[in-house]
C-alpha cells in the first residue's frame, strides 16, 4: 500500500548511555506504529515490564506523533493490508472498500 499520511503514534526505545562517549550503535529504535495514544502507552507500559531493571537504567521508551493510513471503511493499515492486498484510492479509501463506500 502506498502510504497517505494519517495521525498515529509510534513508541521508540531509545538509549541513554552513561556519560562516556556515546557508540555508533546506540541508536534509537521504532518498536511499532499505533492507532491511538491509549495503545501506544500500553506498549509503553509492556515494554517497561518485560525489560530488566538494568536495562530500563539505560533505556527510555518514548511516545512520538507519526502517520499511518487507516481506511475509514475497514480499518487496514499500511502495515496490515485487506486480506486479499489493497492499495490507497482515497487517502482514507483502501481499493477493496471502494464498491462498498457511497
């Protein structure tokens, strides 16, 4: 699916390395994309938990604004397609639900 830009939330993990020079491979990184706020902070609150103490002393998960499409008819997203693969028609139409939207 070509994506059109909607409001979403994407969780990251980032590091904070002690206050020695930082390495090249402590970068962040995007866990996922979601919906809504409530379930970005849910993977939040997951992520935490699942995560040793020592690394939660050198990791911080972050919330941020990003896109995603979401059809208004059924709800597939850029990254969960219609069952049958669809692509954008509208920026909130996928091509499966164009027969069925006025």
């Amino acid at each position: 699916m070509t994506p059109f830009p909607r409001d979403g939330y994407e969780v990251w993990a980032v590091p904070t390395p002690p206050k020695c020079k930082r390495p090249k491979h402590w970068q962040p990184k995007r866990i996922g994309i979601y919906i809504t706020r409530e379930l970005a902070e849910a993977v939040v609150y997951f992520e935490k938990r699942s995560v040793s103490r020592e690394v939660r002393s050198i990791v911080r998960f972050e919330i941020r604004r990003g896109t995603i499409g979401m059809c208004r008819e059924c709800g597939c997203t850029d990254r969960h397609a219609c069952p049958d693969g669809c692509h954008w028609v509208q920026p909130d139409l996928c091509s499966e639900c164009t027969e069925v939207a006025p």
